[in-house]
C-alpha cells in the first residue's frame, strides 16, 4: 500500500465535497460493495456502481447538505482508514448535525476501491483496523 492509496481516500471525499454526485468509476471496483449505517438497516451493502449510485440518490433524498471532513486519513492494516466527520442538513426538517465517522477502505491491485465501510463510531473503526484509542 502507499501513499496513493490514502490520496485516492482524499479525492474521493473532495469530489463529494465539490458536488460531483456521478460514480467515481476511476475510483471504485466495478464489484465494489459499500457499507454503511443505512446500508446495515437494509441487511446489505450496496453493490456495484448501482449500488453506489442508490446510495447516492438515497443521501440526495434525504439531505440538502452533506459535507465530509477528513483531517486524518492514513493507512493501517493494509486499508485506508480516514477519520473525521460529516455535516448534514436535513431536506425536509432543515436540521443540521455534525457527526464524527470514519471510513475504512480496501483498494484492489489497480488502486480502485473494492469495499468501502463507514462507521458511524470512530472507535469501532479504529479497533477494526487495529488502532485501539
């Protein structure tokens, strides 16, 4: 692993920030699976580039704002683990949060993401990779 892997990581949350809402298929394993809290509700990670494209929708839906911060993003265990938070507002009530996250992700032989997993609990992603805090 290298430091690309953790620059792929950051370009992934700045084109979010930037308000490209397409699959960044230059990014992510065409079989990519991505899991999240709301994916967990479902029973099931989101697969594939449809998959990251319902995602999509469903935040879109659901939020007129939704900005992600990662100040620590770094590797370990042979995965990127990026540490920071997201900050939404909700489209229908106009409510704002501020919510710590990580994301922990595998990138495959050609440096695309194949599993993506956010953890709304910074610790749980920490102890998943090894770092206890």
């Amino acid at each position: 692993m290298s430091e690309e892997n953790v620059e792929i990581v950051r370009a992934l949350a700045a084109r979010w920030n930037a308000g490209v809402r397409s699959v960044p298929t230059d990014l992510f394993d065409p079989a990519v699976e991505l899991e999240t809290p709301i994916s967990s509700v479902a029973g099931k990670p989101y697969r594939g580039y449809a998959g990251v494209e319902e995602w999509i929708r469903e935040n879109d839906e659901q939020f007129s704002v939704w900005r992600i911060s990662l100040p620590d993003v770094r590797e370990a265990d042979g995965k990127v683990i990026a540490i920071g938070s997201v900050h939404a507002r909700g489209r229908a009530s106009g409510i704002e949060v501020d919510i710590p996250a990580a994301l922990i992700a595998e990138l495959g032989t050609d440096a695309r993401i194949t599993r993506a997993r956010v953890y709304p609990d910074v610790n749980e992603a920490l102890k998943a990779v090894g770092l206890e805090e």
